[in-house]
C-alpha cells in the first residue's frame, strides 16, 4: 500500500514540476527595474529661432553670441575673429531644448542648497520675443553631473561635460583653426652648393 502511495505521490510531483515549468516558459519577463520616465524640458526654444547666448560665469566674465544670417559672431567682449560656427550652433540647439537627467526637486525648492542663488554658470537664450535663462550651481555628489534650473523651475542635473562646454564659452571662444599651408620650398640648385 505505502508503494502505491509513494507512485501516487511521485507522479502527481512530476505534473506538478512539468505545469510551473511550462508557465514559466509561458509567463512574460519581468524586469525588476521601474519604466524611465523623461524629465520635462527645462528649456522649449525653436533651436532655429536662437539668435543670442549670453553667458555669465561665477567670476564675472561675460560673452555674448549673437546669430545674423545664420552667423554668430561674439559681440561682447567684441571679437573679430572667426567663430566655429557649427560648435556655437550645436550647443545653441542643445540648450534650446535642455532636458535635465534626473529631477531632484520641485519649483519652489530652497535653492541655496543647490548652489544655484549664486549660480556658476547663468545663460540667457533669446529667440524673438522669448528669452529662457539657464542657471547651473554645485556639482552633485558624483561629480558627473551638476545642480540647474530655470526661473521658477524645477531643480534638474545636467551633465558636467554640458556645463564645461558652457565655461569654455566664455574662457576660451571657440575659434575657427586655420588649416597649416604647406610652404613651398625650393630645391637646392647645383650653383648653390659648396664645392670642397
């Protein structure tokens, strides 16, 4: 009797084992992580319609880019120089559109504590009759990123890689580097050379 019960036993336990292997094959994957939810733009310019970058940096050194005919040209400090156009233009676009990494705190929020009532690094985007102001404070505990916001934001991380790009504006415009010209020369001649 107790080998039947055993059998019994034995096969219902080997059903069992087949039908939760079977719905695990079956059973969609599921991820253990939350879905990503994009941070809302801090910034929401047409990056065509950008026509002025006024950027100011916590030592009080100032450049102002303006944009005609699809030129910037850096008129303060005046410089006559050639500007990289496509670097101007590429961090003009990226700044229109500002997306944040991570939201750490909701407009309103005390933004001493973010470095952001003395901010490092202000820009002023104009793009017709719309002008949006970027403020961007201390660096965030991993250094990678930093504290910004907008007026009456939300307090966003940027990354840190942005924030140099916007120091290098004012330190160190980014200009136009000649291409070297290969000088001719010209090939010793037989008259020219010493004779022993």
């Amino acid at each position: 009797m107790s080998f039947r019960y055993t059998l019994i036993l034995l096969a219902v336990a080997a059903v069992a084992i087949a039908a939760f292997g079977l719905a695990q094959r079956a059973a969609p994957p599921q991820s253990s992580a939350p879905p990503v939810t994009p941070t809302p733009a801090l910034v929401s310019l047409a990056p065509a319609s950008v026509t002025e970058m006024d950027v100011k940096i916590a030592n009080g050194k100032e450049a102002v880019f303006s944009k005609t005919d699809s030129t910037w040209k850096l008129t303060n400090p005046p410089d006559t120089g050639e500007l990289d156009q496509a670097k101007i233009d590429n961090l003009a676009s990226t700044l229109a559109t500002l997306h944040g990494t991570r939201t750490v705190a909701q407009p309103g929020a005390d933004l001493s504590q973010y470095g952001l009532n003395n901010p490092r690094v202000t820009v002023t985007l104009t793009a017709g009759s719309q002008k949006s102001t970027i403020m961007v404070g201390d660096p965030s505990v991993d250094g990678q990123t930093y504290y910004a916001t907008t007026q009456g934001g939300a307090v966003d991380l940027v990354s840190a890689g942005l924030v140099a790009t916007m120091n290098a504006l004012v330190q160190n415009p980014p200009h136009v580097t000649p291409t070297p010209s290969v000088a001719a020369t010209a090939a010793p001649s037989a008259s020219s050379s010493s004779s022993a």
